[in-house]
C-alpha cells in the first residue's frame, strides 16, 4: 500500500494540523483511544479485542486509504499545532455513495481534555467544507444517541437540522439504541454536476 503524504489532502486550521488517517498515525491512535476509553464507552459499539494495539490502527489506516482512494471514505485525525503527535480529535466521513445521491455518514469523537475548546468544530468545519468542495456531495448525514446533548449543540451550530428518530439503531453498552438523525444539505450545491454527468 502506498502511503506516501504527498498524494493526500492536508488541512490547517488556526490552532489543528488535520490530516488523513495514516500508518504513521497508529500509535498516536492507540493513545488517543486508550486515554479516552472511558469517556467514548458510552457511546461506541463493541471493539474487536485487539482495538488497542498498533497493529489494529496500522490496519485500520491502510483500509482508510485505500477506501479514500477509491471515494468511498475519509478518515480523519487532527492534531494541535503545539504537540503535532498528540491525535486530539478524528472525523470519520465513510459510506460515501455518489451518483444522484451524493452522500455520506459522519462520525466524530475528541479528547475528554479538549472538550469546551471549540476543537472538535474546528475539524469538522474544515472538513465538511473538504467534503462538500473537493467531493461535491450534497448531504452529510450525523447521528447520535438521544442524551448525548453536547453533540446534538455541536451538529446545530455547524448548521445540521434534526430530521428524525432511528429506532434500535446501533448496538451500544449491550443493547440497540435509537439515534436522532441529522443532516447538513450542501448550501451551494451545483445540481448541473448531475445532470450532466447523467
């Protein structure tokens, strides 16, 4: 697999280094997930048992570029410029379907020490713009359990709208739970790319 830098997007925000998920990355990704186990364990589906080894993000990073390559996904992993090894956020942007549609799921998580800072926003608002510019998709779709308020603020202020309610969507802590569902719909979509690319 060619994991060469010079190919991939890199993104630069005030205070983030924001970048594609990496070999390079694993043991960054190790960390981030071991110090942040219990904070994220609410709101994750199960892991495999080798979720915390180098190995699993070394896998993981190499199925993301080859399914970035191949437009079907983009994983990202953002780091402050002051210690650029430390991963403090990640977006997940996967399940990308083009054609008419032109969409795509998003997932995101940031450090329990980075919360209130506005760094987790700071992604996203850079790599939605990425989502909807460089892969003219026109609707990013973000879910999240019904008590977690913090994210449903964070989708609203970066102009998601609820539009409805899954039941028994994702199997979390031992049973399925409902997601609201959220969308952002391109504000500037250019509707001529489908029409004439049909």
């Amino acid at each position: 697999m060619d994991a060469r830098r010079d190919d991939l997007p890199q993104l630069e925000t005030p205070r983030l280094f924001v970048a594609p998920l990496a070999p390079r990355h694993a043991r960054a990704m190790v960390d981030f997930m071991a110090r942040n186990a219990t904070h994220f364990a609410p709101w994750e589906p199960p892991r495999p048992a080798n979720f915390l080894t180098e190995a699993y993000w070394t896998d993981q990073a190499e199925r993301a570029l080859v399914g970035y390559r191949a437009g079907r996904m983009l994983r990202w992993v953002a780091a402050s410029r002051e210690q650029p090894w430390r991963i403090v956020a990640r977006a997940n942007f996967s399940e990308v379907i083009l054609g008419p549609f032109r969409n795509c799921l998003l997932g995101y998580q940031v450090d329990a020490a980075c919360e209130g800072q506005g760094l987790m926003r700071e992604t996203l608002e850079a790599t939605i713009a990425f989502a909807f510019e460089r892969w003219n998709l026109h609707r990013i779709e973000a879910n999240h359990l019904p008590e977690n308020e913090r994210s449903a603020r964070l989708l609203g202020r970066l102009g998601f709208e609820r539009v409805g309610l899954a039941r028994n969507y994702l199997f979390i802590a031992g049973a399925w739970r409902d997601h609201v569902i959220n969308q952002r719909i391109h504000p500037r979509f250019d509707d001529a790319t489908i029409r004439d690319a049909g």
